[in-house]
C-alpha cells in the first residue's frame, strides 16, 4: 500500500492524490502542507524527522483554531517594545519537529527571535508587535500541523528544576575539587611507598585538607542537613551514612596529619562527589519525565455565553468563574460545555467519553443534566447552571487527584531499607572496637580515632550509584520502547504489583467507534455505494458515529448533500443524487415510514451484543444498515496472556454499561469485569484492593481514571488520553503499545534483581576491609581499593539491565 | 621546592577559572536543553 508523503498514513491507490513530482498523499491537506513547506525550502523535515508510520496525526487538531485570548496573560513586553511569549508546542516528537518550527517561525515577517527547547518542547517566541499579531504566529503553527498551547510551569517543576541546577552546581563543585585532589593523594601515595620529606608531606596534606573542606561542607551540606534532621527521630537514612563517612574521614585526617599518620581525604571527597553524581542522575531522569508531561488542561472553556435577557436573547462572554448557580447559558454544536448545568431549552447529544467512560454519545434533552467538560455534539442548547466552577464534577475529580497524590504512600526504597539496619550495626561495631581498644588500655583519643577509622571504611561510596545508575538504564529502555517514566521509584514499586487494572474505553480499544460491518437489505446497492452516501450525509455531523462511518467510506471525494438536518438522538436527513435519505436509528426510520423488514431483524442481535446499529434508508424502505461499536486493539489479547504468564491478575474496571464491558472484556479474554463505575468508585475499589493487601497497576486514559491512576501503587495513561490523566500517573505509554505494560513489569523486575545486586556489592569490598580498621591497620590505598573496586562492579552490573 | 610551589599556585590559579566558568555556565541556562544541541549542530544555517 502507498503511504502518504506527509502524513505516512496509508492511503489506497485509487484515492491517492499525486502532485507534479508524483508524490503521493491522502488528502489535499497534507499534499497543501506539503507543499508549503517544500516553498520554504525545508524539505530537510521529511528527511530528518523519526516518525513511526502508525502515528501518523490524524488530523487532530490540524486546522482547529486556537485563541490568542487563551494566551495573552503570558505575553511580556520587554523595553525596545517587542513582545515575548512562552509557549508550549503539541505534537513535536523529534528533532526534525522542532527544527521544522524554528525555521518556519523564523521567516516569518516580524518574528525576531524563536527557539524551541528540545526537551520540554517549549518555544521562546520574541516579535514585533507593529509587523504581527500573536494570533498570526498561532496559526502560522498550527498551519504546519502543530499545536500551540500556553506554557506555565508549576510552583512543582520550578521548584524541581532549581533544584536540579543546586545538584549541578554542588556536585560540580564537589568533581571539580576532588580532581584536584586527586593530585596530590597521588603524591601522597608515592610518599608512601618510596619516603617522602616531611614538610612536603605536611604541604601536600594541608592543600588536600583545603580542598576536602568544601566538598564535605559545601557540597555535602544537604547530606549533614538532613542526617540532622532525622537524628532527631532515631531515624538511619542514606543521608546519616554519608555523613557519618564523610565527616569521619574529614575529622579522622585532621587527627591524622597532627600525629604524622597517614590522611583520607580522598576517601572523604570521593564519598560525597559519587553520591552526588547518583542524586543527579536521578534527579535529571526524573526532571525530564515531567517537563514532557506538563501540559496544560484545555477542558473547561475559559469563557461561558451567559444570556443576559431571556426575551430576545442577548448573550455576553463572561469568564466561566464568575457564573452563578441559575445563570442561563447558551451553548453552541461543538463547544465544550463549560459547567454543570440542566438543559432549559433544545435538544443534543454530549460526548461524554472523557469523563464518565461512556463510549458512545447520549442523547440529551430538556430537563437533563449536563457534565461540564464533556462536548455539546449537534444541537444548540440552552442550560441553566446547577453547580458554580467550584462544585462541578470535573473540579470535583481534579480534588480527589489532588488529595490522593497527597497521601501516595512512599514505599520504602531497597537502599533505604539495607541502610535503616547497616547504620546502628557499623555504629555498633565501631563503639565496641572503642571499648576493646580502651579496655586493653590504650589511650582514649587513640581507642575514638581506631573506631572512627571503622566508620570511614563502612562507608560505600558506590551504595549512592547503585539505584540510580540502574534505574537510569531501566528508564532509557522503556523510553526508547515508548513508556515514560516518572520517578525513580517507580521501577521499584512495579515488580511489587500483582493485579493490572485496565479501563476499557481508549484503553484496551481504540476509544472511537469504527464500523465493523455493513449488512445490507437491499441487494441493488453494493456496500461501498451505501457507505459513501452515508459518508456525504454524516460529513456533515461531528457525532463520533457519524466520523466512524466517514472513515470507513475511503472515499474522499463526497456527494453532494442538500436539505441536511441533524435530529440529535436519531440520526441525520438529506437529499444525496436526488434520494432523500434518512440515517440514523430505528426511531428514524419509523419517522420516515421507512420498512425495516423482516432481513433488518437481524440487527438486534447485534445490538445485543453490544454494538450500535445504524439504519439507511429511502424510498420507503431501509436499504442497508451498519454496526458501528469501539473495537479492541489489536495486541491485547496477547498483552493478557504475557500478564497471566507474568502470574499478574487483569482486570476491566469501567464506567461503560455492564454488556459493553463485558462483550469487550471476553473478546480481550479478561474474567475479571467491574461496570458502571463512577470516577470515585473506581478509586474506591483500587483502594479496597490495597486494604487487601494488593498492589495495583491501573492503566487508562480519561479524567475518570484520574483519581483512581493517582490511587494506585503505579498509574499508567496512554498518551492520548487526557492531560489530567497523563499528569496523575506513573508512568505514560508514549507509543500507544500496551504491550509495553509486561515490558515495564519484566524489566523493573529484572532492574529490581540488579539493585539488590549492586547493593551488596558496593558494601562487599568495604565490609572486608573492616577487620582492618579495627585491627588499627588501615591503609588509605586500602580505602580507595574498596571504592575503585566496588564502584567499577556496580557500573558493569548495572549495564546487564540492557540485556532484557 | 619553589619549582612545586610555582605549580600548585599554577594549578589552583587555572583550575578557579575553569570553575568559575561551570558556575557561569550553568546559572546562564548552558545546561537548560541539553539534548537539542546535538541536533541542531547538524543545521546548516541559512
């Protein structure tokens, strides 16, 4: 099959559209887009981007408008008058995207500046406001495909990415000294083995002791905070065995250099700069996970048409939270509606998928309440707001996510628990060598200075890389299988989990209904004839069903329709090649005193198993009708069973009728099957199955899976889902694969082995030198043995991880 | 004797002035996108 030069969609021979080169595209959009981009001499786009063929766009979001009104309170004007803007730009996947963005920016009149950040997709955008507007520069954006939103960065990820630099700075600081250092512990070696003056010893100590200091109180100082901190509760972290290595080192040489002994400061600095090295290699994994996750809800309009006179309506645009409860608001075909509210006046269908789980759009009519956030389909409504901004459903969902992220228990990481029960026994061991040694009579500075050297041995400077450094290859793997991760933890908590929680709609199907099967009645017409007059009708509708039907007709040029009229809850009327047809449901065509017949019967056994039928017709008879119902994707039947042989147990938790739910559960081969479930339910059950002493994995992709992602021990979105969804999980599934969920679970279990590995290795050397210390016969290249040693192991150990 | 003084003030002198170009490169933003560079090398500025 041909693939569309822009697009990579795969596009029939017979309906692809060729340009003067005989390049082929699907559409004329993407041959229109195609070709401006080539007149701006930046074809390199086609030949540098990394796109895989299956996510191609979809046209999401294509020639959608965007409101500059949204972005204006991010607009800075600097002295010479030019106007600065951040803003974050959707649907950039690799660096020919951002490449593509700059340059196009760039020739524009006006703009003088654009840069787009690689990592976070955030592009710093300066212009002359007298050459353009800033809605000119969206909608240049958008004109090549992508999608402009407004940039701001939460008090959270400011907060992370100063720390990160702090991390960088002080762990610079600490690399930078401690290779200086280096030098003159070299020299301090050789002074060792081949004698060396005493007051070239005592310089070369005393430097080595000036550049320790500040490793130690500089860049070590949040180690030394927080031992201070958690000494007051007894409590033995990471942090306190850093300390109490560093410091003892630290002090030990001090002590060292007044006798003519021999000095630890490399010991000492080494300890501190690794460890800093571990915390930023996590901290930077961590980072990059959630800049490429901060997206900005769009759901809730920022504006409501409040109707300010009933009789000859009169509406104003006021902000959506200054409406009052009884406030009478009008809503157009396609708008977000934008607050709770009960219909007064018309009659529509709401696509409610995002928030109740709901895959096929409801009928709405006077006297039914309305979800704010879910899309008004077809009808003009009139509605009276029941809630304020405050009360709604959807706030009331963003709540629970906010209060269950709150309590997210920590587990309690592997590091921290071998820690919890080395520090109090190496304390222990060093103030027993103290007693022997005072025992035996030995002078009491001597018999502290003896145990101290334990304390400065006990120390594993690579216990700090042993996480991270497997993490961080763990991590690399699933982003380049598509899977973002988080936190570090994560991969810890995963191996934990033995039940997998699916959400059924865009989850484990496709989320959009898709015809699966036309049946016709009238064997005078072919299927693809009755497909394509559908088509030409429902081009005409943003129903979900009607989009189904558009795309299954791979026709692109339509008939032309007249006379169209949307009835919502039935189906759509129009005049196509001089039929008048009616499409819809069987309430429809009884309107139209159209005959079913007897062949049509057939059609309810499919809406028995949970599809939805949809009825053509003219002339007196229906001809044809197609079964439309949201199909599974296709790799979950074997994702279930590497679950079930991963001896996880699946479940289906939706809030879809019960026999949707369960057709599409059968059909995937899950067993396990809860229905009907409110957003709040179903954080209740995920909560109910920890009081049983479970760990989950919950995967979705909706607001209603919000509160229960947060919830669970991991929570997974697909990346198409909703932003909210995506900001409350563990883990985001980039690549739309849900077999990457027993990819995850494989791999952190794997990654979990490693850690335990690394960790007994990194204590391993310096356990065995411990004797030696507490004979008193410690060497400083003893020490430094220990950490080359165990460092090293737990480097090559770690790098095993990229053999899953 | 004077020869090692003369090169550990030598060191110390050209080492603080790396440092201080780390601390200045990292308060300015150098390390801010640290994967996008590596792409961009390879445009051919026009």
């Amino acid at each position: 099959m041909l693939r569309c030069k822009h697009c990579l969609l795969p596009v029939y021979e017979r309906e692809a559209i060729y340009d003067d080169e005989g390049n082929v595209f699907c559409c004329e959009g993407c041959k229109g887009v195609y070709r401006l981009i080539k007149h701006e001499g930046l074809s390199r786009f086609y030949r540098d981007r990394k796109w895989d063929a299956q996510e191609g766009q979809r046209g999401r979001g294509l020639f959608n408008r965007v409101d500059a009104a949204h972005f204006e309170d991010l607009v800075r004007t600097d002295e010479k008058g030019l106007k600065l803007v951040d803003l974050f730009i959707e649907n950039i996947r690799c660096a020919a995207c951002v490449w593509l963005n700059e340059k196009v920016l760039h020739r524009t009149r006006g703009i003088i500046s654009a840069r787009v950040n690689y990592a976070t997709h955030r592009a710093q955008i300066k212009w002359d406001p007298k050459e353009l507007s800033l809605q000119d520069i969206l909608d240049r954006i958008i004109s090549i495909g992508y999608r402009p939103k407004p940039y701001s960065e939460s008090e959270h990820l400011s907060q992370q990415r100063s720390e990160i630099k702090d991390l960088l700075i002080r762990f610079g600081t600490a690399s930078f000294l401690s290779s200086q250092l280096m030098v003159y512990t070299i020299a301090l070696y050789a002074g060792y083995f081949q004698g060396i003056e005493q007051d070239t010893k005592l310089v070369l100590e005393l430097i080595a002791l000036f550049l320790t200091a500040p490793v130690v109180f500089y860049s070590g100082m949040p180690f030394i905070r927080n031992t201070l901190a958690g000494l007051r509760h007894m409590h033995f972290t990471m942090d306190a065995l850093i300390t109490a290595g560093a410091l003892s080192a630290f002090i030990f040489s001090i002590y060292q250099i007044f006798i003519g002994g021999k000095v630890y400061f490399d010991t000492a600095s080494m300890i501190i700069t690794l460890i800093l090295l571990g915390r930023y290699i996590e901290a930077t994994a961590k980072g990059r996970a959630s800049e490429t996750l901060q997206k900005l809800g769009e759901l809730i309009p920022k504006e409501a048409r409040r109707v300010v006179s009933g009789v000859e309506e009169r509406v104003e645009m006021v902000p959506v939270s200054a409406l009052k409860i009884g406030d009478l608001i009008r809503i157009l075909p396609g708008e977000r509606i934008p607050i709770d509210g009960r219909v007064i006046e018309g009659e529509t269908e709401t696509d409610e998928s995002l928030i109740s789980g709901e895959s096929m759009p409801i009928f709405r009519g006077k006297g039914d309440l309305l979800i704010g956030g879910s899309i008004n389909l077809n009808g003009s409504i009139l509605i009276e707001a029941t809630k304020t901004l405050k009360e709604t459903m959807l706030s009331g969902i963003i709540d629970a996510v906010r209060e269950a992220q709150m309590r997210t228990p920590k587990i309690q990481r592997i590091a921290d628990k071998v820690v919890g029960f080395f520090v109090p026994l190496i304390l222990l061991i060093a103030l027993a060598t103290v007693s022997v040694y005072l025992i035996k009579g030995y002078p009491l500075h001597e018999s502290i200075m003896v145990g101290i050297s334990v304390l400065v041995i006990a120390c594993p400077c690579s216990l700090g890389l042993a996480t991270p450094l497997a993490v961080l290859i763990a991590t690399t793997m699933t982003t380049s299988r598509g899977l973002l991760i988080k936190g570090g933890d994560v991969i810890e908590k995963v191996k934990l989990i033995d039940r997998v929680i699916f959400d059924k709609t865009g989850t484990l199907t496709l989320g959009n209904p898709t015809v699966k099967e036309v049946v016709l009645l009238d064997r005078s017409i072919t299927e693809e004839e009755a497909l394509h007059l559908a088509a030409s009708l429902e081009k005409h509708s943003e129903h979900s069903i009607a989009k189904a039907i558009v795309n299954a007709s791979r026709t692109l040029s339509m008939y032309e329709a007249t006379d169209i009229r949307i009835m919502p809850g039935r189906g759509i009327r129009g005049t196509v090649k001089g039929r008048e047809i009616a499409l819809g449901n069987s309430a429809l065509m009884k309107d139209n005193k159209l005959l079913i017949g007897e062949q049509g019967l057939s059609a309810e056994v499919y809406e028995q198993r949970g599809n939805t039928v949809v009825y053509i017709g003219w002339e007196g008879a229906v001809r044809a009708f197609f079964v439309v119902a949201d199909v599974l994707r296709q790799e979950v039947r074997a994702m279930v069973e590497m679950l079930n042989k991963l001896r996880r147990e699946v479940y289906v938790l939706s809030g879809d009728n019960a026999l949707t739910t369960s057709v599409i559960a059968s059909q995937a081969g899950i067993s396990h099957v809860i229905a009907e479930a409110t957003p709040q339910l179903k954080q209740e059950i995920i909560r109910k199955f920890h009081s049983e002493g479970r760990s989950t994995l919950m995967v979705g992709d909706g607001i209603n899976d919000a509160p229960a992602l947060t919830e669970a021990t991991v929570g997974a979105a697909m990346a198409k889902g909703t932003d909210i969804a995506m900001e409350s999980a563990d883990v985001v599934i980039v690549r739309e694969d849900l077999l990457t969920i027993p990819f995850l679970i494989r791999i952190s279990e794997k990654t979990y082995g490693i850690i335990k590995q690394n960790i007994f290795l990194s204590f391993l050397y310096n356990i065995t030198a411990v004797p030696l210390a507490m004979a008193g016969m410690l060497h400083p290249i003893v020490a430094a043995a220990a950490m080359a040693a165990s460092s090293l192991c737990v480097v090559s150990n770690s790098l095993r991880i990229r053999r899953t | 004797m004077w020869t090692i003084t003369f090169l550990i003030i030598l060191t110390i002198v050209i080492g603080l002035g790396a440092y201080f170009l780390f601390i200045w490169s990292v308060k300015s933003g150098q390390y801010d996108d640290i994967e996008g560079p590596k792409h961009r090398m390879m445009d051919d500025e026009d």
